[in-house]
C-alpha cells in the first residue's frame, strides 16, 4: 500500500487523526480507539503507522490445544507483507501476570517488520528492547510466568478496541486508533480543515475576518504542527538558532514555568 501516505500520517500524533476521522464519520467519536489506561515505554517517539499483526496469548495455563509448531508459524504470519506492521496482542487472561513482550520477542518482531506492539498484556526487559519500538501495554510483569501463544491471525480486543488482522493503526503516547486505509485521502482533507479552522479562530483574535489567512492556505499546503526546543543546558552554544525569521505563516509562543520554548 501507499507507504507515501503512510509516512505523512506519522507527521500527525494520534488524537490529531482522531479529530479528523470525527469529522469524516460521528461513528469515531466513540469507536475505533483505545479507551483503557495503558503503559508507554516511549512516550517521545514518533507516532507509529502500520498494519496490524494479531494475536491471542495466555499469561497462565489453559486448557486450549494449539500445535507444537505455533510460534514459528506464528512468526512466519507476522513475517508477511512487505509494509510498516504493529503487533496486536491479546491476553485472554484479564488480570496479566506474565508477559510475552520482553527483549527477545522486541528484537525478534522488529526484524519481522513491527513498529511495536499494543497488547493489553504485560510488557518486560524495558532497558534493553530496540531503539524506537514501542510498546502500548497494560501492565508490567518481571515474569513470564505461564504465557503461552494460542491463536493468530484474527479479531482481537485490546484497549477496548476491536481491531482485525491487517487493520491500519496509528498509535502514539496518547493511545491507538484504528480505521480503513481506504480514507486516508479523505483524512487529508479533514485535518487540513482543521487547521483552517484555527487560522480562523486566530484571525478574529485579531481582530481581523475570519477569512484573513484564507488566502495563504487556499491550496492546501499547510501544516499545523507543535514545535518544543528543550532548554539550553551548557553555555558552548548558548544561541543555537541565531536571529532568523520563521518560514511560517503563524508561530504561536506558548508560555510555561519549565524551562525551554
């Protein structure tokens, strides 16, 4: 699939993309998303783009029948495809003791193609899994205790969202959405909308018409983002971005007690 538009989505964090999907459809308002507290192991990473690998898995012992060969059939699943792939895992256990997410399977799945993983499981080993995977979990777990792979490859529920093998996802800090990458134009569309909304909402602050900005935007080649430069913690560069105009069209300065800008 467009791995071009995948790769523009992940200039968007997630609640940005659930704002945008709500204007397409009222159905987002209350589906689609993760809606259950969960663990971010890397909250300042860029937002991850795939499609999902599913799985269900079990942090004690049951009794389900499941052939020898599961994990490597498993991994030849997950292996499938040639595009960006986050892992969607499902622990029939509510109450996670165990976790099936460590540095092993962090390395393993990361060579296989994954982003991560959004599980409602637990999650371990969080000082040595690769650079730049993330992990969206409900817990933490030292153990592995009794987890076990069941099945793969079908609808899970996870975070309270129902998401089927080789759904879209994004996913970020804030949680995950999932939806079809069949409106990914149309998103587009959306969220530009958005931030045509807000120039509006900037222009009568002052005191302008609302259309003011409309001018600079008509052709859709804007962009609405949050720029943070961390504080200045050494006096060798105490400048680091000497005087210089903004390319953009408006830079709004917001001010906090923390240090930085």
């Amino acid at each position: 699939m467009k791995n071009n538009q995948l790769s523009k989505l992940i200039k968007f964090d997630t609640p940005t993309i659930c704002n945008g999907l709500e204007l397409i459809n009222s159905k987002y308002k209350l589906r689609g998303y993760s809606k259950d507290k969960f663990f971010c192991l890397n909250p300042k990473i860029k937002p991850m783009v795939g499609y999902a690998k599913t799985a269900k898995i079990s942090s004690v012992k049951h009794n389900i029948k499941t052939k020898s060969s599961i994990r490597i059939d498993y991994y030849e699943y997950v292996n499938e495809g040639n595009f960006p792939k986050i892992s969607v895992v499902q622990d029939q256990y509510k109450n996670p003791i165990g976790s099936f997410w460590g540095e092993v399977n962090a390395n393993i799945h990361k060579k296989l193609g994954c982003l991560g993983v959004v599980t409602n499981g637990s999650v371990r080993d969080l000082d040595v899994i690769p650079k730049n995977f993330q992990f969206l979990s409900k817990t933490l777990s030292p153990s592995h205790a009794e987890v076990s792979l069941i099945e793969f490859g079908l609808k899970v529920n996870v975070m309270g969202m129902e998401i089927e093998d080789n759904d879209l996802i994004h996913a970020d800090v804030h949680g995950a959405v999932t939806f079809s990458d069949k409106i990914i134009d149309e998103l587009f569309v959306a969220i530009n909308s958005l931030g045509i909304d807000v120039l509006k909402i900037i222009a009568l602050l002052l005191n302008k018409d609302s259309n003011f900005f409309e001018p600079w935007v008509a052709k859709g080649n804007s962009l609405l983002r949050l720029i943070h430069y961390p504080p200045v913690t050494s006096e060798a560069n105490n400048l680091r971005a000497r005087a210089h105009e903004d390319i953009n069209l408006i830079t709004l300065l917001v001010g906090a007690e923390e240090s930085g800008l």
